[in-house]
C-alpha cells in the first residue's frame, strides 16, 4: 500500500482540501482519501506538482497508427484526406496491428486510461482486446447520399455487433456533414438511443465544409471529384455544416462534436439550444497538423461547452498524448482555467462516454488511474502513479 500527496490534488471535478492524502494499493486501486491529520501513516511519499485521475481520450484513430510520419503536415483537410486514402493500406495487417499495439502503449504510459476510438473496420479488434485501456469504439459510417443509408446503417450494425462479441463496448457514428445524410445521421443517433451508448461527429474541421453547406463551393468539391464520387442530389442549405444537420441527432443522446475549428458563436448557440447533451472535444495538436488552425477555446468557453479532449492519430499528429494537447491549449491561450483543462480530460471525458462510475474522477475502490502533472517552465509532463 502506497500513501501519497502533492502540492495539490484534483478529484476530476475540483481541488480538493490541502493535505488530502491517497491510499493506494500495489495493483493500482484507490483505497481511500483521507486527511493527513486523520492518517495513521508516517510513510506518505509528498510529491511536487498536481494529482489526478487518469486521462480520457475521447477522440482517437486506433487503425491509423501505422501511418505516423508518412503524411505532410498543413495540406488541409482536402488533401490530408486523400493521402489517408491513399496510404491506409501500404502496410500489411500484421504491421498495422504491430503499429496499433505501440500506439497503445504510448497512451498508457502517457496516463491515458480510456479511449474513445474511431474504426472504419475490425482492425483494430486484436489490439484492444490485448490491451489494459478501456476502449469504446465509434463504428464510423460514410455515405451522403440518402438512398445508400440503409445498407451503410444495416453494414455499420453488423461492425458493431463484431465487436460487441469481443466484449469491446461499441457504437455507431456518422463521419462528418460532409459524407453522411440527415437520413444516416437520424438513423444512426436513434440506434444509440436504443442502444443507450454516445455517438460523435467530425465538425467544422475546415472553412470548405461551411462552403459546402451554404453554396456547394469549395474544396470537397475537389474530393468528390477526385474519389469520381457523384453528389448532384446534394443542395446547398445556406447555413453553416452544423446549423444543417445538428436537428438530425436525438437529443437524448451523448454527443461528440470533435475539431470544431470553424465553429462560431452562432453555430454554439443553436446547436447547444436544440441539444443538452453535447460535448466538444479539442483535438489541437490535430487541428494545428491538419489546417495549422485552432478552434476559438474562448468562445467555448463563454457559451459553456462541455469540453473534452482527443488526441486524433498518429497519422495527424506526432504523439498520443493528452497533457502535450493540454500544453498546445495553455501555451496558445494562457488565461484559460487550468482547472477547467484538468477537468475536460478526466470528469467530462468520461461523463461523455458514460463510464464515469469508473473513470474520470479519483473514486474509492476503483482502478480509475492516477498521474502526477508536474510543471517546468510553464511545460507540464506526467508521471503515471497508478
């Protein structure tokens, strides 16, 4: 049994009282959060730098591990794109899958305890079922046009089911406004509904997928037209990506809005008006990698959003890593609440997946990981304790 404390020690959810001292056991579980004062204990280990729980990576590309290093950095969504097209299968299955479980045990050494995790496929089943995280995944279903979302939604339920067997949690997901109908998208948040599991949706990624929207103008004209995709049903709505679809998800379900870099207050107000249950996950490594742009965390922040964080993959980033993506935020926006960072990456990550009883806040009794952020000229790096 360890007995430790620090200069301070956030719950998941806030600070807790000074001298608050940790009873953890050899295996990683917390025993019991009691006061120093109250501590029978003379060997307490007294660190330097803040306690919390373990981190939640609400927004992942498992399957896309093997492609770190191999696509060009600030090409835009457009082409960045493309060239996972391009690429996703130069490698072998055994490579990919070799590239996954060292992906893995990059979050875990990195103080990450649970995943939300986007597949296309079963690729990335051998992997999470070796693994020590909690993996939810997001089957990610493709296809704008509305006469092809049955057979997109009856294929997706059958992904879903696939890893259902494997005892790995699991839900559907559209990919993006861009690539997935109102139809789909309706279709898809009902069956999570019923399913009682969350959904997520890249969002506002780029200023073309807006374009798109409000006049069919644009980069992903240039996708579809390179991958000789017809979209002549698609009608421009004259409102932004997220105003057109945000009316297809069913409100009672926990919902991922993930990038948000060209969401604007307009956007927030009426989506967050319609819907009671969405988060927001900041993904800033990413979005610096993708279109060397931030979204507006200010904003979020004054209209409330509930915040999460991700660190999408390795092929749009050089780590999978949630204080790197906290350090990205603080650095670019130093006025923003450490305490609300802290808090997006551990409590409200895991209230979005619907694991919080487990994870995401310091809970006795329970495995929920434990990491000492310490700080070093303004850069914060983790030690995992537990």
């Amino acid at each position: 049994m360890r007995y430790v404390t620090a200069d301070r020690i956030f719950s998941g959810k806030e600070y807790l009282p000074k001298n608050t001292v940790l009873a953890i056991t050899n295996e990683g579980v917390l025993t019991d959060l009691i006061s120093e004062e109250n501590s029978a204990n003379s060997n307490i280990e007294r660190l330097n730098g803040i306690i919390c729980p373990g981190f939640i990576n609400t927004h992942c590309h498992l399957e896309l591990s093997h492609l770190k290093g191999i696509i060009k950095q600030h090409t835009g969504i457009v082409d960045f794109g493309l060239s996972v097209i391009k690429h996703r299968n130069d490698q072998s299955p055994e490579e990919q899958i070799e590239a996954m479980l060292h992906a893995d045990a990059e979050m875990q050494k990195q103080g990450i305890v649970a995943v939300g995790d986007i597949s296309n496929t079963s690729a990335s089943i051998a992997a999470k079922k070796k693994s020590d995280l909690y993996y939810h995944t997001f089957v990610e279903l493709i296809a704008l046009n509305p006469e092809r979302s049955e057979i997109v939604f009856e294929e997706g339920k059958q992904l879903e089911s696939e890893f259902k067997s494997n005892n790995l949690s699991a839900s559907l997901a559209p990919h993006a406004p861009y690539s997935a109908s109102l139809k789909l998208i309706e279709q898809l948040s009902n069956h999570c509904y019923s399913t009682k599991q969350p959904t997520s949706i890249h969002n506002q990624e780029s200023k073309a997928e807006n374009d798109f929207f409000i006049n069919k103008t644009g980069n992903y004209l240039r996708l579809y037209e390179t991958l000789n995709i017809a979209i002549s049903y698609f009608k421009p709505t004259q409102k932004s990506s997220l105003q057109s679809v945000i009316n297809a998800f069913n409100i009672a379900v926990n919902t991922l809005m993930v990038h948000n870099t060209f969401t604007n207050k307009e956007d927030l107000q009426v989506a967050q008006s319609f819907h009671k249950q969405l988060y927001w996950c900041l993904c800033p490594k990413a979005n610096l990698f993708i279109e060397n742009l931030l979204p507006d965390i200010q904003l979020m922040i004054s209209n409330n959003c509930k915040l999460t964080f991700g660190t999408d993959s390795l092929a749009s980033n050089t780590g999978l890593s949630i204080i790197d993506e906290i350090n990205t935020i603080v650095k670019k926006n130093p006025e923003v609440s450490f305490e609300l960072l802290l808090k997006a990456a551990t409590y409200d990550g895991a209230e979005f997946l619907g694991i919080e009883d487990q994870f995401g806040s310091l809970l006795k009794n329970r495995k929920c990981g434990i990491n000492l952020i310490e700080e070093n000229s303004g850069n914060y790096t983790i030690k995992k304790l537990a």
